[in-house]
C-alpha cells in the first residue's frame, strides 16, 4: 500500500495561483479527505497526485519514489471523476473489465476482476446494461468498479457523490468507506461537504485559498478546530467579538458588546487581548431566567428540523444566535424574550483577525 508525500507544492494558471506551497503526507491504508469550498484548490491538487496536471513547482512522492513527471497510465491508480464517465457503447461488466483488458490481461483474468469488482460496488445484477440505462447511483457505482478492476492501491474520488440524490449520497459514501477498509486502499477523496468529509475520512484537509488551513481527525476538527475558518466550515458556529477582561483561578471573564461577561475555564490569552468567541449551535440552551454565562435575546425565528429544533435569536448584544434544541424540549415561541446559556465547557476562544472576522470566516 502506498505512502503519499507532497513537497512545496504549487500551482499557477497564468497570474492565478490556485496552489501555493502545499505540504502533506498521508499513511499507507488511509482514508483522506480534502475539504474545502469551491475554487480552494482541491481539484487541483487530486489532478497533480493523479498526474492529470503538473506541479508549477515542488514535488510527489509515493512510496519515496519521486513521481512528479510521471504520467497518469504509469502511477498505477484507481480515479473516479466528479462527472461520470464511462464508456457509452460498452455494458457495466465491459466498463468495469476496461482497464485490465488494456493491461494486457487473459480473458480469464478479466473475467474474475471485473466480476469481483461488480460484486464488491454492487452491480452484478446489471453487468449487462449500458450506462443510460442504470441510475445515477449505479452508474457511479459501476464507474468505482472500473477503477476497483484496475487493482491499483491507490484510489482517488474527486467529487464522486456530487451528482447523487442526497438519499443515495448518504448510502454510497458509507459503502465507499467499507469498500476501502475492506481492500485495504489508500484513498483520498475530494467533496465541499463536510459531513460526507467528516463521514469517510480518518483525516480531513481543510484548504482555503489554495493553500492547507488544518488537518485532522474529524471529531479534532469539530470539538477543537485551531482556526477560525474551520469552526466556520466544519459544521456551524456561532461567533462573538469581545475582549479579555480579567484572568484569575484559571479562568477568564470575557467582556463582549453591551458589557455582557462570559466566563470560560481557561485561556492563553493575555488581558485586553481583543478576542473571538465560538461556540457550536448544540452547546446553547434556553431558559427563562438569568443565570451564569447567559445573555438576553428575542427569539426571532423557530424552525423544525426533524429530531431538533433550530432557533434563531437576536442577543442584547446585538450578535444574532442559532440554537439548536432538542424537538422534545423546544418550548419556544416567536417574538418572545429569553436567556441564552453557554455551556463554558464548550465555548472556544480565538485572537480576533486583523483582517476582521467577516474575511477571516468567507467561504471562497
């Protein structure tokens, strides 16, 4: 199974650089995800370790084996595209048994890889369809057939569920994961979603701008991201604007707009420090009455979401919250006042941007 390493690596097209210096190893037998929002350079950098595109600058390695010139035919990967492709004229077990008939293969041979494959993905069944015919989840299914028959090591998915169903989406990326697991693949896998990121991945890449913001393991990403851009994209938070008032017992009181105090029981920061507050839509709660880490806010919207409710509220600071509560328990109405309580175990603390927060959290 291959190790993969990226050193310095760039892109540019023309005056746009849609790389810059990226560096990131990934272990043998791992699952990768690379997450980020559209034009981050995600696809960029799946074309490179692919050998579909060339690095500007900076180098590929698999196995410590310098690759960077090498072609795409000779690095010996599996690739499934964001766009569907397969062989029109040819049935699911022709498309699936593609890549061992060009190796050179005896019938034989690409009779029982192309089988094993079909079988795997679940498209035995319609060995004999052309692709119009098929669903566009089989269709996806037959296309990681084709790349499973070729029996590379390394598999690599760029946006392979983004023309699904959302119902079908769900059910494909939890097969992917056990198809990789199973066949002990190196796979690395390219979405803007981040809970099909978060569902397959034993690491996540979070880009922006062409360039790495944090790597790590999914609950890591989402219980402590280390930056504020991924707090923001690695599912949703709410942020706050405020100052370190006073540190003391290991805990610090954090002034925010309005002299609202919050307490949290910890900080590195120094006081005066200007600083943001984040905290998940799940960690809040509601309640009548004043209390410890809470803040006044009119509830100004209410919407069912299935086993929760999110609440949209407008806090005397004038910061607007989302709140997430159980359906069970959401007692609220529209219109109506209420206390905002933040849970300190959960609250987060970043140094403000110097680029503000509204640049520091787009998505682009």
């Amino acid at each position: 199974m291959p190790d993969i390493r990226l050193e310095g690596v760039s892109k540019r097209f023309g005056k746009i650089a849609a790389l810059q210096k990226v560096d990131f190893e990934m272990r043998d037998g791992e699952y990768v995800a690379i997450l980020g929002p559209s034009g981050c350079g995600k696809t960029t950098l799946i074309k490179i370790i692919a050998g579909i595109w060339p690095p500007t600058e900076g180098q590929v390695f698999i196995d410590n084996r310098d690759i960077t010139g090498v072609p795409i035919e000779e690095r010996d990967l599996g690739y499934v595209f964001q766009n569907i492709i397969l062989f029109p004229h040819m049935t699911v077990k022709n498309n699936a048994g593609y890549s061992p008939r060009v190796k050179g293969l005896s019938e034989e041979q690409i009779e029982e890889r192309s089988r094993k494959a079909m079988d795997l993905v679940g498209v035995l069944e319609q060995q004999g369809y052309l692709p119009s015919e098929l669903s566009g989840g089989a269709q996806q299914k037959a296309s990681l057939a084709r790349a499973l028959a070729s029996k590379a090591k390394l598999l690599l998915l760029d946006e392979p569920l983004s023309a699904l169903d959302a119902r079908v989406k769900v059910e494909l990326r939890y097969a992917l994961r056990r198809l990789v697991k199973d066949l002990g693949l190196t796979a690395i896998h390219v979405t803007h979603d981040q809970e099909e990121a978060m569902s397959v991945a034993d690491r996540v890449i979070v880009m922006r701008k062409g360039e790495i913001v944090e790597v790590g393991e999914p609950t890591h990403l989402y219980d402590a991201p280390r930056n504020l851009f991924t707090a923001n994209f690695v599912g949703e938070s709410n942020f706050l604007e405020g100052t370190v008032h006073s540190v003391e017992d290991a805990k610090a009181r954090i002034e925010l707009r309005g002299e609202q105090i919050l307490t949290i029981p910890r900080t590195t920061l120094r006081v005066g420090q200007p600083v943001v507050l984040a905290i998940r839509p799940e960690h809040l709660s509601l309640q009548p009455e004043d209390g410890d880490n809470s803040i006044q806010a009119r509830v100004e919207e209410s919407r069912f979401m299935g086993f929760y409710t999110r609440c949209r509220l407008r806090a005397e600071t004038g910061d607007e919250l989302l709140v997430d509560l159980p359906t069970s328990d959401a007692r609220v109405r529209e219109g109506t006042d209420s206390f905002v309580c933040f849970n300190p175990d959960f609250i987060l603390l970043y140094p403000r941007p110097t680029e503000g927060l509204g640049e520091a959290l787009k998505l682009e």
